[in-house]
C-alpha cells in the first residue's frame, strides 16, 4: 500500500499542530512531519494540513499576515498541482486570505467566542474528504472560534452550489439547517468548503478533537481515512 | 510622509461588533443614533515623493490592510 505523507505547517501561534499529528499518526497510523512556516520545499508531501490556531496572534484579520510567509507560496503551489489542502479553523480562515477559498471571515454574529459540540451536516460526499460519509448524513464535531462566520458573496454562493463545494453546513441533531442552528452567521450555514477543484478543504470545525473514543466523538476521523483511501486509490 | 489608511466594512456586510455598540448607544439614552460602523486606522511613515508614496499606499491597503471581499478603504496623504 502506498505510504501516504502529511505535513503540519506550523506558524507561530498555530496550536493544534501536535493534536493534528498525533491523529494523523497515532491513530491514522499515517506518516507525518511538522512543516515550518518559513519552509519553501515542501514536494515531499501527499497532503498538506494547516491547523488551528491564532497564527501571528490573529493581528489585522484571522490569517491574513499568515498569507505572506513563505511556505503560503509552496501551498498554493501543491494545491496547483491536484494535490490534496486541508485547512482547519485558523487554517481555513488563512486558506481564504490566501485565495485558494473564495469568500471572508467575520466576527460571529454572537460577538462571544464559541467553543462547543456542534452538529453538521455532510452536505456532499464528492470529495477525498467527505467520501466516508454518507450524503445528509448528521455528524458531531466540536468548534472553537471567535471569527467564524464564514462570509460568501452572492455569486460565489451560487457558484459553491452549482458545483456541489459545499461540505459541510451547521444544524441540529435532526439534521436541521437554518438560521437558529447556525451558531455563527455564516453563509448558508457554511462549516466547510471545498475549491472549485476539489482538492482543498476548509472548514471550521475540529476534525482533530473528534478521532477517538475518549474525546466523545469519531466523526472527525472519517476526513483523515477518505484522504488515505482517495489517495491510495489514485 | 504620513499617511492614514482607513478600513469600513462594505455596507452590504453586517456588522456584529457596531450593531452590538449600536444596542449599547441605545442604552445610554441616545435613540437618535442609527448607526455605528467599527474600522481601522493605520498611520503609515513612506518616503518618497507624494504621487509615490499614495501608490504604494494604496497597494499596501489592497494587498494586506483591507480585504476587498469585505471591506473598503481609503487613502489620505497627510
């Protein structure tokens, strides 16, 4: 089977790195290396995970100053190339300042900071992320964010559900998407998206902090294994 | 040169932090007040002579101090 390699890209301020890790090989039993954000080679990775976090102390918008070190500019390279982008909380939030999402973070309509269990609903199961679940099907993955309320203008929506990029949205238990069960303002209820491509994913919630028993959830840890299987089937 | 950039959310963007001020004006007794926007102000020192310097300004404020799917600035030489 072919060995599937997975970089954590470290910024300063990044703090899920070692629990992105440790899933990835612990409990995925896949390889992993840690990869400095002032790195610039980075070809000898399969998938590249940005992880959560506050990098560069969130200063001037989440992600945006983040978007200029150097690694930014292997990422958008390796995502050019059909390779495989996941950006988790602070990661989503820097894949879109660097334009490999489109759309815009907010402050949360709440204004607090929320950090709870959420439901979402898996809203396509086209994608190397997302192909372990089934489609609607309704999953528990906790959030952690103060800027999460994930901003798409009106043609990029449109876009986002002609071409079926949406991958996740809030809900409740049943399944229930609307204003009441979006916990953060965002689009559509967006908790994740998907390029145009299909080859980065972003998303708000922790996939991370839901792969083992222990953490009360295993619905994260379907991302990692659709990766895997995605990739060894290519 | 000095020159001070400042950043508005677009109109058509809500605004959770100036409607949460909005509610707090409300309390205080201030009905009259409709709105309230929160921005940035950045103070930039550029060398360079005007016309140079308001350029660089500008991309420095599309490229990183604003970001254009959200917000709006502008750009006065002082």
């Amino acid at each position: 089977m072919k060995t599937v390699k997975f970089g954590v890209v470290v910024f300063p301020g990044t703090n899920c790195d070692r629990d992105t890790s440790w899933v990835i090989q612990s409990v995925c039993k896949s390889e992993v290396r840690y990869v400095w954000h002032t790195e610039t080679d980075i070809s000898d990775l399969d998938v590249v995970i940005l992880a959560g976090g506050f990098s560069y102390g969130d200063y001037l918008r989440s992600g945006a100053i983040a978007h200029y070190s150097p690694v930014m500019k292997a990422v958008k390279e390796h995502a050019d190339r059909g390779k495989l982008v996941l950006g988790i909380c602070n990661g989503f939030q820097i894949l879109v300042e660097s334009h490999l999402l489109k759309g815009a973070f907010l402050h949360n309509k709440t204004q607090h900071f929320l950090c709870q269990k959420q439901y979402l609903k898996v809203a396509t199961t086209d994608s190397p992320f997302t192909m372990k679940y089934a489609r609607d099907e309704v999953i528990q993955i906790p959030i952690a964010h103060g800027e999460g309320n994930y901003y798409l203008p009106q043609a990029d929506l449109d876009e986002a559900l002609t071409y079926d990029l949406i991958a996740f949205q809030y809900c409740d238990k049943q399944g229930v998407v609307n204003e009441e069960t979006n916990p953060n303002g965002s689009t559509a209820s967006i908790a994740g998206i998907l390029n145009r491509q299909k080859n980065v994913l972003g998303m708000m919630p922790h996939p991370e902090r839901s792969s083992e028993v222990e953490m009360g959830s295993t619905d994260g840890k379907k991302i990692f294994e659709g990766i895997l299987q995605w990739i060894q089937s290519v | 040169m000095k020159v001070k950039i400042e950043v508005f959310l677009r109109g058509d963007v809500f605004d959770p932090q100036g409607k949460a001020i909005l509610n707090a004006v409300h309390h205080l007794g201030y009905e009259k007040t409709t709105s309230v926007q929160v921005g940035k102000v950045f103070l930039l020192d550029i060398e360079g002579d005007r016309s140079t310097v308001e350029k660089q300004a500008k991309e420095i404020a599309d490229k990183l101090l604003a970001n254009p799917v959200i917000e709006n600035f502008t750009v006065t030489v002082l």
